[in-house]
C-alpha cells in the first residue's frame, strides 16, 4: 500500500552540473502529478540553507512552471559545499555557534519544518553527508526517508554506473574545445592543453576526448590549403588512473609538432597531482585544502605544470592552457541526460512512497539494475577502467601507446 509523504523538501549541494535544474524541475512536476497535495520545501544553497532555516515553500505556480527548468543549467535554489561534520569549518562561517553540532541544528530545522523525505542531489559527500544525518536523526527519535540523487560531472560515485549530468559535461567539453582548438593556426608551433574536471575519475576527460574526436573524424578537411584533420585531432590523453612517462611523451610529441606545428593535449585536473604537489611543497609553497580535507585543484593547475613541461621539451613556441570545467557543468541537460534524470526521479518518488531511503541510480553490483541504492555503499573517487575498450581505441587513434595503470589503482 503507497502512502504518500506528507512533506518533502529538495537540496542540491556541492558544484554544480547539468543536472541540477532539471531534477528539481522533475522533481516538482512528477510530485505534482503523482501526489499533488504533498507538500514541497526547498532548501537554498544546500545545507547552508538547512543549517540557517532559509527555505522556499512551493506554491502552486511554481509547480505548473517547473518544466521551464529543463532548459537552464545552474540549480535554482542553489548551492553551496558545507559538510556537517566539519564542525569548525560550519563555526567560521557562521553557520552555527561554537560549541554547537551542526547535525543536531539540521535536525531541529528538519522537525520543525515537519520533513518527511529529503531529496538531496549532490555527489557522494552530499549523500554520505545526509545519510549520517539521517542516522543521526533516528538515533535521536525522528525517522526520515533520504532519497538522493547522483549528481557528478566526473562520473566517480560507486556503484552507481552513470551519474546525472557526466554525458552532458562531456559533450559540452568538446563543444568548447572545438572553437579553441582554432587557435592552432594563431601562431607557429603551438601548444595547447585542454584541462578538463576529475580529480580522482579521469573518465570525464575520456569521455570528452572521445566527443570531440567524433566531431574532427565526421568534419571536412582541405589538406592542400593546410586545413588537416591531423591538426585539429587529439595528441595527447592523460588521466589520473595513468603512469605519464613525460620524457617518453615529449618525444613522441616532437615529432608531431615537427611534422603538423602544433599540439594539442587533454589532461584531467587531477593527472599527475601528486608529482606536482611535490614540487610545490618542495619549493616551501601551501597546499590548500576544501572542507571536505580536498586539496583545492584551481590552486595546483595540472593544465599549467604539463604546458610548462611539454613546452621546452617539444620546442613550442607558444603555450594555451584552456579550462572547459565551469563552462561544461554549468550547461543545461541533454536528452541522454534527461532520459537518465526523468528515470531516476520517478523512482525516487515510487521509494518515497514506499518509505525507502537510498541513492537512486543503477547499480553495477547488481547488473545495473535502477534502484535506491543503501547510502552505506555509496563512495566516491570510483577510478575509470583505462582497460575499456572504446579508451584504448582512442589513445591508438591519438598516437598513444595504452599505458600501464598507476600503481595502487
């Protein structure tokens, strides 16, 4: 027998996606047709919301307009990464007083707010975050029904196979390197580097590299004017998960840049991190830190550090390192991805009726069957399998050997 929920209330936190809109669109639409007397609150900019009351109560007018939010990227009642746990960082910002648990003022917010079922969109800290609240909270006696939602740019939360937004992200990627791979032609012997986001996952690179590369090997060249294929294509893939022998790559680089007079390279942000983490600590420099005890990449610039490497060893003469990460995941929703959001929200409602608590999504442990998967499994930092097969096919397409897996992964 379903029983509908009383109240629900929506959060999206941590960076953004192109999918946050969206889900709360399908959020609001699917809840009106299926239970429209339930009643709907939205959390702004996360658990910062949560934490400081500041909410938004949904009227009717909202919901009959909510289909609107399937054409823009962003979240509409925002964003913000906060981690409850981290006390001290919820104190500096003003979030609680010190000596408070923030858990505990979540809670007293949720109650007050009569909550039944949390629908949280956010990558695996923001649903690991609300499932130690919801344990928190039936520890305290008060049972609510955490319902979440993948969302990651990079694709790295296990078992969830794909998470909502990654194909968006990858195919705006491309769409972004293929007006700036034309700079190529601004100056001689030029080097470009693609930086795209993943710190742990180089999946999101690897995908986007593979987009792109469907939109050089489907265009028209004229080879005689100088207007070749081999210019425009991919040289160069590096992810994470991969051993970069940078002195055997610069070699095979040269010779490209010799023959075609530029180069151009996809690298994930988080590709080599730890050599240049090294280098900064090595040098007396401070390594930043998020709160979530995450080392902040817009300050370590792996784009940066494999232009300035490659550089000098292939004889460029100019250097473009370009970022892609805020102009992908801030993108609306594709079709494939909207496919994948409608899926998914429709049952995070059937578990919402049924009083079932999990994160939504396919789970490759159970033959990527879609179901609300225990928030005691989810993970994230999942590494993307450098042995599959359409990667391998790319690299031999880019002129790359397949390399060895890093050691550990």
């Amino acid at each position: 027998m379903k029983t509908h929920p009383r109240k629900v209330a929506i959060l999206t936190a941590g960076g953004l996606a192109p999918c946050l809109s969206a889900a709360v669109g399908e959020l609001l639409s699917q809840y009106t047709e299926a239970s429209p007397d339930t009643e709907i609150l939205c959390y702004r900019s996360g658990y910062k919301g949560l934490l400081l009351g500041d909410s938004i109560q949904v009227t009717e007018s909202m919901r009959g307009h909510a289909g609107i939010l399937r054409r823009y990227g962003g979240s509409p009642i925002g964003n913000s990464r906060v981690r409850l746990t981290n006390v001290d960082d919820c104190v500096k910002r003003g979030l609680v007083k010190k000596g408070q648990d923030p858990r505990a003022i979540a809670a007293r917010q949720l109650k007050k707010d009569k909550i039944d079922v949390l629908h949280t969109i956010g990558g695996d800290d923001t649903n690991t975050a609300a499932a130690d609240l919801a344990a928190w909270l039936k520890k305290n006696k008060y049972d609510l029904n955490v319902i979440g939602l993948p969302k990651t740019i990079d694709n790295d939360i296990s078992p969830v196979r794909q998470s909502l937004g990654a194909w968006t992200a990858a195919e705006q990627g491309a769409r972004f390197f293929q007006n700036v791979v034309s700079e190529h032609g601004a100056s001689s012997r030029t080097l470009i580097v693609h930086e795209i986001m993943g710190r742990h996952s180089g999946w999101l690179t690897a995908a986007t590299t593979r987009e792109y590369q469907r939109f050089v090997e489907g265009g028209l060249f004229i080879p005689a004017l100088g207007h070749r294929e081999e210019s425009w294509a991919v040289h160069g893939v590096y992810l994470p998960e991969m051993e970069v022998d940078i002195h055997a790559e610069a070699d095979r680089l040269r010779r490209v840049m010799d023959t075609l007079g530029n180069v151009n390279i996809f690298v994930s942000e988080g590709a080599c991190v730890d050599a240049v983490i090294a280098e900064m600590t090595a040098r007396g420099e401070h390594v930043d830190l998020d709160p979530f005890g995450h080392v902040r990449l817009d300050k370590v610039n792996v784009g940066a550090w494999f232009g300035k490497r490659f550089a000098a060893m292939i004889g460029a003469d100019k250097v473009l390192v370009q970022k892609s990460g805020y102009f992908a995941r801030s993108a609306p929703a594709n079709d494939a991805d909207m496919v994948l959001i409608s899926r998914c929200v429709e049952h995070a409602i059937e578990c919402a009726f049924r009083g079932e608590s999990g994160l939504i999504g396919e789970d490759e442990e159970q033959s990527n069957h879609l179901r609300a998967i225990e928030l005691s499994r989810i993970k994230g930092g999942k590494h993307f399998d450098t042995h599959t097969r359409w990667f391998q096919e790319l690299l031999v397409r880019t002129g790359q050997k397949p390399g060895r897996p890093r050691r550990g992964r």
